[in-house]
C-alpha cells in the first residue's frame, strides 16, 4: 500500500510540473517510474502521459500584443528607414491606407543586425546602430496595430563570409564573391543555420510576429560553381543524392528545421522564393524546390516582380503589363500549392519600382496604375495577401490598395 501510494505521489508531482511547461525528457523519464505487475501503477503512467500530451506547448511572451489583420498588405522598410526619419513617414501611410504591416530588416544583405544587441549577445559585434531602440519601435507598431514582420537575410552574408572562410567558399586562399562583390555562407552547414536562428529568435522575443527568412539558397549559377570552389558539405557529404538534389535538400531541411526551432516563440515563418522556382520541378543551381519550402512554411513570399520575368509566359515585355504577368504566374502557382496537404498563405512580393535597366521600351514608369494592377491581378485569382518592393522605401502615393 505503501508504494502503491509513493507511486501516486510521484505520479502527482510529474503532472504537476507538466502543468508548469512539458519537456520530452520528463515525458520519457516518467515511463520508467512503472512497477513490473500493477496494472495500477501502468495505468497511473499511461493516464499521466495522457495528460502531458494534451497540454499546450510552452510559447515565449514578448508582452505585445497584435492581432493579425484581415489580409497582409505589407511594405518593405530598411534598417535605416526603421530607425530613421522616414518611419513616420511610414506610420502614416499605415494610417491612410489600408496597408498593415511591415517587413523590417533586422539582419541586412551583407549580414549586420540592424540594431545594437545586448553586450553579453553572440551577435553584439555585428550590430549595428540603425534602429535605436527596437522594443520601442515595436510598441509604437502595437498601438498602431502595424503588423511587424523580421526580416532576415540568411545565406548572402559577406560579415559572416569573412570573418568565418570555413563556413564560406573559397577560391584559391581567398573567399569567392559574385558579381556584385557579395559573399555567401553554406546552407550545407548546421553551424550557419544556428547562427541565423539565433539572430531570428532575438526578433521573436523583441516581439516581431513573424520571421521572414530571405536568400534560403545557394548563390545563382552555383551548378556551374559547385566542383571548383572549395566548400564542405558537411553532414551531405556522404549522401547517395547528387549534388542537385542535396542543395535541394539542405535548403529544405534549413527551413524546416527553423520552423521547429521557432515554435515556442509563437512565432509565423515565412521565406522569400525566386516567382520562377514555382514554375519548374526546381531550381538546380539555388537549391530552391518551391514545393518542398511551401510544405515547411507559414507562408510563401514569391518574388513575381514583372520587371524579372523574361517571355516565359507568352509575355513579349512582362514589365508593360503587370496585370497578364501576375495573372498568369498566380495560375502556375495555384497549381503547385492545391498539391499540397497542408498549403501555406501565399503573399507575393510585388513592383513598386520602375526597371529602367532594361531599356527603352522594355520597361514603364510604375506608379498608381501599374501597382493597383499587380493587387488586382492577385485578387482577381483569389489571393488577398501581398507585400511591396522598393529598395528606398518611396512607396507611390494615391494607391488604392484594395482594388
């Protein structure tokens, strides 16, 4: 009787930490504390697994509170801008439109957190002193009810590239950069998905709704790269897959991994995909399988930009007609994510820029007309989310942003 009723005791004391927040280890430990024989001691165990199953996971607390809108309709905001004269600006476009949100950078395209962390943060020697006071901005973004969305450039990061060659790729003694003189760091590497992750959980905890990961890829053309730059392929090394198919899975694995990590945040995860990934099985060189990333999000952000479309869909010159190119690029991707089990919210990057770079009579000036026609085109095939693009933050005027 008397360890009949140590064994209830105990049984007790595990659902009652249980209620203070589940662990696997205790769920694991407590099937060890049954006694060969009673069945009322099994039936203790099993009736308190039971319960430890059913409690809610543990979520981390930012103390913000923001209801997520009816529809995103976001906008792109730099470090800078975030921390500058031009927020206000911003707020006050929130104010007269019916944009709600916005997508703030907190680790940029060349790998610097945008703010200055704390002094004892792995990350206090990349900070930097663009936004001031982030919790602040994050409050003012509460009462307002701007919904805020992290930013987080992964694997384009020349800081990182450089200060760890290891993690990079070499071209002789030297870290390989681009055209453009960026570096980038190997998705192959868990050590790079850490470091990344901790810089997406700090923007949990400050209290960003949503994290959204941006280059979740290889460098482009990396196909023709692969067998010259040195690089270690980690834990893929070994894999009977070919080169293809493990960039594919290393960048798949990276966002499902993420997305795991960040659960006790509370936390949405959204990536950032090249629009022509959804229209082939995937992109060889990149790493990017549209259908792959798609099933391990919350929500997908395809960069359909018309300006960067060549004539793939019957469009001689997409960027002069906005309304075709994203009409006929929704049609593809409707297809790829009716696919899926469980499809993520599609929010597309839209134009809200002009593409003189591509010549006399290739592009148009964009403005009201040509950003309403992109929204139109998104509603008009069912999809009510989007975000805009322009690298300044000079958002058109007069827009109607629900057409």
């Amino acid at each position: 009787m008397q360890l009949r009723n140590t064994i209830i005791a105990a049984g007790f004391l595990v659902s009652a930490l249980f209620s203070m927040g589940p662990t696997s280890a205790l769920a694991e430990g407590n099937e060890g504390n049954q006694v060969v024989g009673s069945h009322s001691n099994r039936l203790i165990a099993l009736k308190t697994k039971e319960k430890v199953q059913s409690l809610p996971r543990f979520t981390y607390d930012s103390g913000l509170i923001f209801q997520y809108p009816d529809a995103v309709r976001g906008v792109y905001v730099t470090g800078h801008s975030a921390g500058g004269s031009k927020f206000n600006k911003l707020l006050g476009l929130m104010d007269s439109t019916d944009l709600n949100a916005m997508v703030i950078d907190i680790k940029d395209d060349w790998g610097n957190i945008t703010y200055k962390p704390e002094p004892n943060s792995p990350y206090a020697g990349i900070g930097q002193n663009f936004i001031k006071d982030p919790k602040a901005m994050l409050k003012t973004l509460e009462k307002k009810q701007v919904y805020p969305i992290a930013r987080v450039v992964v694997f384009k990061d020349s800081i990182l590239a450089n200060k760890k060659p290891e993690w990079s790729y070499r071209e002789g003694n030297t870290v390989w950069k681009n055209g453009r003189g960026e570096s980038f760091v190997n998705p192959f590497l868990k050590e790079v998905w850490d470091y990344n992750i901790g810089i997406a959980i700090e923007a949990a905890k400050m209290g960003f709704q949503e994290v959204q990961f941006d280059y979740v890829r290889f460098p482009e053309g990396f196909e023709k790269r692969d067998q010259t730059l040195t690089y270690s392929m980690g834990d893929y090394e070994k894999r009977s897959e070919d080169n293809i198919q493990k960039r594919v899975s290393a960048v798949t694995d990276f966002v499902a991994y993420a997305r795991e990590k960040l659960k006790p945040y509370g936390v949405k995860v959204s990536v950032d995909i090249f629009g022509y990934t959804a229209t082939l099985p995937e992109a060889p060189g990149i790493g990017q399988n549209f259908s792959k990333i798609s099933e391990n999000v919350d929500v997908i952000s395809s960069m359909i930009y018309p300006s960067h479309w060549t004539s793939y869909f019957g469009i001689a010159k997409p960027d002069v007609e906005p309304y075709k190119l994203v009409t006929e690029y929704v049609k593809v991707e409707k297809l790829k994510l009716a696919q899926l089990q469980t499809p993520p919210i599609s929010r597309p990057w839209l134009q809200d820029f002009t593409a003189s770079w591509l010549g006399k009579g290739n592009y148009k000036k964009y403005g009201k007309a040509e950003v309403e026609a992109q929204i139109k085109a998104l509603n008009d095939q069912g999809i009510k989310e989007y975000l805009l693009w322009n690298a300044g933050n000079s958002y058109t005027s007069n827009v109607d942003y629900t057409p």
